[in-house]
C-alpha cells in the first residue's frame, strides 16, 4: 500500500462522461479516460485491505459479488499508484486475457464489494482496469507472445465471444494448436454483434484478435458447426472440441399481434444496426430503423437498455421501456448488506440518454405488453400495456409473482417494437450433433467443463446461461484447463 491515506486525501472520480445529448448524436464511445496523473491517483485510494472481498467472486445473498476472475485488484492499483505500469499489466494479464473489454463492459462486481464503498465512494476498479491496459497499448507492452514448444495437440473452438477466445488463449499459450470455428462473419460474438459499438468500439475486438492470430490461433468465420462441417469430422480432426456457442435462444413474447411487421427481437435489431455500421456506417441502408418512430422496448434487462441507446441514436420520435417488476429502492433495503450485490435501481447510460432528450424516464415499471395493435396493412401502430402487481413471491426462486391489475390498460403508440425479454439458452442444433446431453434449463451439461460425450466441453453463456462478459472469461480460462488436463494429463494454466 503505497499511499497509506489515499482513500482519506482523493475523492472519487470515474472517467468522464460526454453529456447525454451531445452523445447520442454520435456512436463512439463516450468515456474519454482520465489523465496518468489522475489514474495514478484513483489506484492511491485502493486499501489493500487484509481481505480483498473486490476479488472475490463469491456468491453472497443468492447474487454473485467480487470479480469472477479474481483478478488481483489490490495488487494492480497498487503498481498503478508508484507508477510500475508493465508490472501492474502482467498482474492484470495474470487472470483477465481481456482488459480492455472487461474494463469498458463489465457491471464491475469488485466495485459493489469494495471495502472503501462501505462507507464512501469505491475505488474506480473497473476505470483503473481500463486505464492500465490502454496505456499498455500505448506504450507497446502488449505484443504478440508465440508459444515456444508446441505440444502436437489440435483442439477445435465453436464460436468467438468472449469465452471461446479466452479459452483459445489459454490453450495457446500453453502450445496446443487451436482453431476457432465462427459462423458469423466476424470474430468477437456478442462483443462484435450484441453490445453496441459506443459501449465497445469494435476496432478494440479486431485488435485482440490480431494479436491472438499473431500468437498462432487460427479463426475460420462463415462455418456453422452442425450445419456447415459435421461435429464428425472436427471430432475426427481435432483431440478435443469445445462448445462456446452461447445462448442465443431468444424469449419471445406470446400476445395477440405478434405477427405484425415492426415487432423485432432486440438482437435481430442490434445485429442489424451493428452489422450495416460495420459494413458501411450505414451507407448499405441494410439495418432496422426507429428513425421518427415511436418505440416500445418490453424488458428492462441490458439488452433492453441498449435497445433504447441505439433508438436514439437513429432518432426514434419517442421511447418507452415495459419493465416487468416494480422499481428498485435508491438504497440497499434491510437485509442486502455489503459486500452483497446492491439490490438497487440502476440508471444505465440509455436511460440518461432518454431523459436528457425527452424529459423523462423511459421505464414503465410494473408493466407489460398485452396486445399489438396493427394497421390494415398489417404493421404495429400501437400496444396496449396493462400495469402489473406483485403481493406474493415465489416461494422457490424468491422472486415476486406478477398480475395483471384489472381495468388498467391503456394504449400507447408504436411502429417498432422491441422484445428484449431474455435468452432461453443455447440452440439446440449443435447440442444434437455432438449427441450431448443439456440440463433442465436446455443449456450444456457439463462436469469440470466436459460433456457427456468424451473430448466435448463447454464453456460461457451456452454452459451457464446468458451472463456477462467477465463470466464467460472465466468460462473459457477455466474449461481450456479441463482440455489441457484431458490432452495432457496434467494442466498448469
Ligand atoms: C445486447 C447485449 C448486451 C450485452 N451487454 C453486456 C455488457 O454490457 N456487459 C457484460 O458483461 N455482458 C453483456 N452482455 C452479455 C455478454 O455479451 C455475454 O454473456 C457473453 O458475450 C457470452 O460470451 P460467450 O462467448 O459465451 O457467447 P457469445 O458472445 O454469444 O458468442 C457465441 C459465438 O458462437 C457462435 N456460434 C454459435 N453457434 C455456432 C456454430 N454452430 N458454429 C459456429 N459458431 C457458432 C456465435 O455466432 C457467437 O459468435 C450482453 C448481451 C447482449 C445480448
Ligand atoms: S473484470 Fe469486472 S469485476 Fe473483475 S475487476 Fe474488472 S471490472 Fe471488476
């Protein structure tokens, strides 16, 4: 602990945000990074505490709390405060293989268990994070690493987000020859076509998937495994394959009107906008449009909240988000203590968006969408929504049970309307083409990351269900260990 009273002598400061209204007006990202002298100062405030619970990654309270990782929090800001950058990259290298997209995406479960926040601010783990792998960049700390010794080994990744390249670096680096097999066109997953790019610049993927490619990894994009090139011939071609495939089962909504042109899932939406701005920066005209149309995203989840940044970032006329359950207090309740998840509301960056631009909040708590209304060509021109209550919870999940409340409808206009109402786990094609077995919730059946059929494992949002960008990390870190154990009968990652 470098600076003994650094979280007595500076207060808090996040990095920068450019203000809503100005922002929307663009699609880059629009937190500009302290200066080295202030980021060197926000590493002063860390305590080192005796018992780090930031990287903990422990669940507490029925929710996870800490960083998954573990990554070496007190360590990393401590190295940033005296100034010892390429050391405090190596530490934060040691367990994230992706700062830079942790450090931009990630909810920051370290900073809700900080100690420092449990009675002042937290430290800006997150920011701190994003700052040391930045400036490692700039300075060119990070270079291509080639393996020395290769083992012979091949293993073979379906898919490209976060866990399958994490899970490609590990197993590198430990000098088996892997390929990652990508149906889309481009290598990232959800970090490429999900989290829109002024959340994540997607030239920060390309980046990281120039230097694994550098390091020996082999990406093929445009091959659906199980449709394209049969899970015989990788498992005949490869030692071992993991399954990264995510959970791309979207949850629909079953209302009268579904049929109606203008009703979208939110991830064909933001595939298509993401897809036409890296292709063109919209030039092709090839993506959905809420450009002068009222819009009505259902579900108050992440995806939703991106569906309402990029809204209105095309020029929607109005926005308006069903959220199923009631608001969440300003405060931690009884009962949800430090170092727990705050059970709290969250204002997320489109909602600051909305409000800036209309005046108002776009959630519509405690309510849903109960009919599509259509016009005689058979497109959405509005919805009828009905508020819901909740006096009784489910006595297995916790979880508030909602009704309907009778008499109150009432009808909203709309010509686009969003369903962001979550993923039902992965699909099922390529759970039948390797003949493996999925659990009561559809996605992979794993133990210590194998599968039932020998030589398939799995890792990420297709093993645990849709997560987080840092979950599915640890997904891949964790499964490339079970591989190498299985391909070498030992593992040191
Ligand atoms: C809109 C949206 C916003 C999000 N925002 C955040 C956020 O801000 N912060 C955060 O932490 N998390 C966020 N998440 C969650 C996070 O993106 C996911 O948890 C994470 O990407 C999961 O990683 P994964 O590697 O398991 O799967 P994915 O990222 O889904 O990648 C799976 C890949 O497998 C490919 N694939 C599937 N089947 C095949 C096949 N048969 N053959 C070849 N390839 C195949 C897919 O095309 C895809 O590229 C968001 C999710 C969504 C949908
Ligand atoms: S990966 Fe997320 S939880 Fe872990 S230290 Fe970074 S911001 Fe915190």
């Amino acid at each position: 602990m470098g600076k003994i009273t650094g979280f007595l002598d500076y207060a808090r400061q996040n990095n920068p945000a450019q203000p809503p209204q100005d922002r929307i007006e663009h699609w880059k990202e629009f937190h500009p990074r302290l200066s080295e002298a202030d980021r060197r100062q926000q590493g002063a405030r860390c305590m080192e505490c005796g018992v780090p619970f930031c990287q903990s990654g422990i669940q507490l309270g029925g929710a996870y709390t800490g960083c998954p990782l573990h990554n070496l929090v007190p360590e990393w800001n401590d190295l940033l405060y005296t100034g010892n950058l390429p050391q405090a990259l190596e530490r934060l290298h040691k367990t994230n293989n992706f700062p830079e997209f942790t450090g931009r995406v990630c909810p920051a479960l370290c900073e809700a268990a900080c100690v420092c926040g449990l009675h002042g601010a937290p430290v800006t783990v997150k920011d701190n994070e994003l700052g040391i792998v930045e400036e490692g960049f700039a300075r060119g700390l990070i270079q291509p690493r080639i393996p020395a010794h290769r083992s012979g080994k091949r293993v073979a990744i379906v898919g490209s987000g976060p866990a399958g390249l994490a899970a490609a670096d590990q197993l590198n680096q430990r000098g088996h020859q892997v390929t990652v097999f990508e149906r889309d066109d481009r290598i990232g997953g959800l970090l490429t076509y999900g989290i829109p790019t002024m959340k994540l610049e997607k030239k920060y993927v390309q980046r990281r998937v120039e230097l694994l490619e550098q390091e020996g990894i082999t990406f093929v994009t445009g091959v659906d495994v199980g449709r394209d090139k049969s899970a015989q011939e990788l498992l005949a071609d490869y030692d071992a394959v993991l399954l990264c495939t995510g959970a791309r089962q979207a949850r629909d909504i079953q209302v009268p009107g579904r049929e109606a042109k203008g009703v979208h899932l939110a991830m064909e939406y933001l595939t298509s906008v993401g897809r036409s701005y890296l292709n063109s920066k919209f030039k092709d005209g090839d993506f959905i449009s809420a450009a002068d149309k009222d819009v009505i995203v259902v579900g108050g989840g992440d995806t939703g909240n991106d569906c309402i940044g990029v809204a209105l970032r095309q020029g929607c006329r109005s926005i308006h988000q069903m959220v199923k359950y009631p608001r969440q207090p300003d405060h931690r309740p009884a009962g949800n203590r430090w170092p727990e998840w705050p059970k709290v509301d969250r204002l997320d960056y489109s909602h600051e968006e909305a409000i800036a631009h209309f005046g108002e909040d776009p959630r519509i708590f405690a309510s849903t969408v109960k009919e599509i209304l259509m016009d005689e060509e058979g497109k959405v021109r509005g919805v009828k929504i009905v508020r819901l209550e909740g006096k009784k919870r489910d006595p297995k999940t916790g979880k508030l049970i909602m009704t309907e409340v009778a008499g109150s409808e009432e009808e909203l206009p709309c010509q686009l309307l969003l369903v962001a109402i979550g993923f039902q786990g992965p699909e099922s094609y390529v759970s039948q083409a390797f003949g493996v077995e999925v659990d009561g919730r559809t996605n992979l059946k794993t133990e210590d990351y194998a599968t039932s059929v020998p030589g398939v494992f799995a890792a990420g949002d297709a093993r645990r269900g849709q997560s987080l960008v840092v979950w599915a990390i640890e997904e891949g870190r964790s499964a490339a260990r079970a591989v190498d154990r299985y391909l070498m009968g030992y593992t040191y990652l």
